[in-house]
C-alpha cells in the first residue's frame, strides 16, 4: 500500500533533486560565461591546455589577469648618493618627500633631527621617544640627483601649547599653480605612547620659503576607540575604532580630477599584529583646495596593507606601491579612480619611505613614475635596535626586470 506519507516524501526529494540539478546548470552556465570572456592567446600565454578543466591557480591567473599585468612587475635597487644627505652619525635624515625640479635644480624635503633617542617611559618628558621625535623639516637640493647639498631648514615646531610644538615630520610636496605646499605629520607635547597625532600645513611661493604654517591642522585621527585603563599602552582597549583611530601618518598630497587626494596612513587604538606584521591600512582624504577642508573617504580604508604612502598618477587613474605590512604587502596596485586598487605585480623588497621624482612622464610605462627617487635607511649599531640607530637617505630605481644585476652593478 502507498501511503500519502511516502508519496509527500518522494515528491519532496524529487523537487530537491530538481532544484539541486537547476542549481549545477546554472553554476556551469556561471562558469561558462567566466572563461568565454578569455581567449586561446589568453590560455596559451598562461600555458593552460584544457580550459575546461580549470585548477585554483589557472583560474586565479585568468581572473587577476597575470597574462596582461606582465609590464607592472620589476625590481627595486638601492643606491648610494654623495653630499650632505648620505649616512652621518648621530643624525637622522629620513621619509624624504617627492624629489621635484624647480629651474633644473632638484629639491627634496625630509625629517631631520640629532640627539639620542630614548623611548617612552623614562619618566622625563623631555626625553626623545622616537629618531622622528623632536625633529623639523629641512632640505636639499641637487643638480644631478646623486650629489645633494643640504640647504637649511623648512619648517620649525609651533609655538608652545600648539598642535605641532613638539615635533614636526614625515613631509610630502605639492606644488600647484605656482604654490608649494608642505603637508607632514606633527606632535604636540607630551609625546606619549596614546597620544594622538595631525598632519599639519605650511605654504610658500618658492621652494625655498618662507614657509606659512596654517593655524588648524589640515587632518585629524578620528580618536573613535576607547582606551583600557590609565596605564599609557596604546595596545590597551575596550574598543579599537576606525583605521586611522589613533594616528594619521605619511599625508602624501595629490591634484587629481580637479580635487587635492591627501593619502595617508592610519593606525588603529589597539593596533593589532597580523599577517606576521602590523595592522595597518591606508585612507584618503578629499578637499576642494589644498588647505582643505579635507573630508575622510567613506570608503576608508581604500588599503588592507602597505607603510610609507607611495602614489602616483597614472593615465587617468592612481598607481601605489604597497610595502611592509599586511596581507598585500610589497605589491604594486592601480585604482582607476584613486580608490579602488587592485593588485597588479608582486614585488621582492620596497625601499622604505619613497620620494618618486616629479618629472617623468608617468604615462610612458605603468612604472615609469618608480624609474628613480629617494629613500631611506637605517644604520643600527652593534647591540642596540632601530630604534637608536641613525636613518640617512639614499637613491633607488626600479628595474622592469628583475634579472639585471649585472646590468646595474656596472652603474653607480
Ligand atoms: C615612518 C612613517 C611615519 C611614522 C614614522 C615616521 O616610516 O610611517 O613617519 O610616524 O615611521
């Protein structure tokens, strides 16, 4: 006898069977529609013999296009340069700004200061926590780019109870309509493992000043998590708060579609250790005219990864190298619209801190902006850490391919 039970049942795994076949059709149908968009020269290039059958690693380098991203991938090298600049001990020279060329000399702007450094807790607040603590923004210039003449200082602390009277670093240049803009990331006393820092702004008719500074910083941390206790940790939090809760670092100032793009970096209230490094992410802010007022991208962050901010325009969209932290560290990615950004090449070593050089023609080649700039590095004395060692800069180029060495050892 046929119950109406087992009738209801066999309907009701005849339907699932229905749906579930429905559902693989329409899952081959996806898939077909995914690889039609690829051609033979695509498979060829790729060295995949039966597109049907498809591994992770042919499907992924069909979809991130590794075939066509061929001209973003390269090398970074390192290079010595003379003069002023260079390696002095007891001297902190770093986070050099783009190099650009003002009546054929070139000009590039960085974070300078002497003295030791201590760190935090030594119980005097006078004492240097950071080699960027207690630092101002001197330049240089040259005619060549190898050979730098340290020419003075730029820009100097605020006056006391201000927003920058403790430290001011880390610059970036724009020059705009005749107009130089110095944007750098500022302290203002105590300097303390919570506090919270701004990017500040000083304008100038001529590369060599006299620099304005404006009144308010530019940009502010949002200060949107919450602190755990009294004790001064930064790792200490009930709650972590947006990217850029505690710091704004690295303001990087670009005219672009008609809009100043401050790029920065943020860190977080409780900053995390992941993907064997730092949390960090980056962010943008948009303004109307260069002093700002500046307002925060709601897509913040535009960057999962990265440290020193390094972008630059390319065709109509923002080209960035990503360097030491995250889970797409030490790649190069491109924004068709400055938000946006998308893996383009991976990269083995990125110089700390880039300047590009403002005066090649971007558009030339995906990574014609990298050909040359400034960077720096670090000389840590034997027992101690970074953290006394002296920074000093130096001259990178980028390489469209990675295989010569001996091509650059016969240069400089
Ligand atoms: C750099 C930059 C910022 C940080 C410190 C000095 O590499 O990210 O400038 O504050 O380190």
């Amino acid at each position: 006898m046929i119950s109406y039970k087992s009738v209801a049942f066999n309907l009701f795994i005849s339907l699932l069977l229905l749906s579930c076949n429905n559902q693989k059709d329409t899952n081959e149908d996806l898939n077909l529609k995914k690889t039609s968009q690829y051609t033979e020269a695509d498979y060829d290039f790729l060295a995949i013999g039966n597109p049907e059958k498809l591994s992770a690693a042919s499907k992924r380098a069909l979809e991130n296009n590794y075939h066509k991203n061929d001209v973003w991938f390269g090398a970074f090298r390192d290079h010595s340069i003379k003069g002023d600049i260079g390696y002095e001990k007891g001297v902190i020279r770093r986070d050099p700004t783009m190099v650009i060329q003002v009546d054929s000399l070139y000009y590039t702007w960085y974070t300078k200061s002497t003295g030791k450094t201590y760190g935090f807790g030594t119980g005097d607040p006078e004492k240097k926590v950071f080699p960027w603590d207690k630092s101002e923004i001197w330049y240089a210039t040259s005619t060549d780019g190898w050979d730098w003449k340290e020419q003075g200082l730029a820009i100097t602390f605020g006056p006391e109870g201000e927003y920058d009277d403790r430290s001011v670093f880390t610059p970036e240049i724009l020059v705009h309509e005749n107009k130089y803009y110095l944007v750098y990331q500022c302290i203002q006393a105590p300097y303390l493992n919570r506090s919270f820092n701004t990017v500040g702004m000083s304008v100038a008719d001529s590369p060599n000043g006299p620099w304005k500074r404006l009144d308010a910083p530019i940009l502010e941390a949002a200060k949107d998590g919450e602190w755990l206790g009294e004790e001064d940790s930064r790792f200490a939090v009930k709650k972590q708060g947006s990217f850029d809760s505690q710091k704004v670092h690295d303001p990087t100032l670009l005219f672009y579609k008609n809009k100043f793009y401050l790029y920065y970096k943020g860190e977080r209230m409780g900053e995390r250790r992941t993907c064997g490094g730092r949390e960090i992410r980056w962010g943008v802010a948009i303004a109307d005219k260069p002093e700002g007022p500046y307002t925060k991208s709601e897509y913040n962050p535009i960057t999962h990864s990265g440290h020193e901010i390094c972008v630059w325009k390319y065709k109509d969209g923002i080209a960035m190298v990503s360097s030491a932290d995250g889970p797409e560290r030490q790649t190069i990615q491109f924004a068709p619209d400055g938000i946006n950004f998308e893996i383009k090449s991976y990269i083995n070593w990125v110089p700390s801190a880039m300047g590009l050089v403002t005066t090649l023609d971007n558009d030339n080649h995906p990574t014609e902006a990298l050909t040359w700039g400034l960077h720096h590095k670090t000389q840590i004395y034997p027992g101690e850490s970074w953290l006394t060692g002296d920074n000093y800069l130096a001259r990178f180029s980028f390489s469209k391919n990675r295989n010569t060495k001996a091509e650059f050892a016969n240069k400089k």
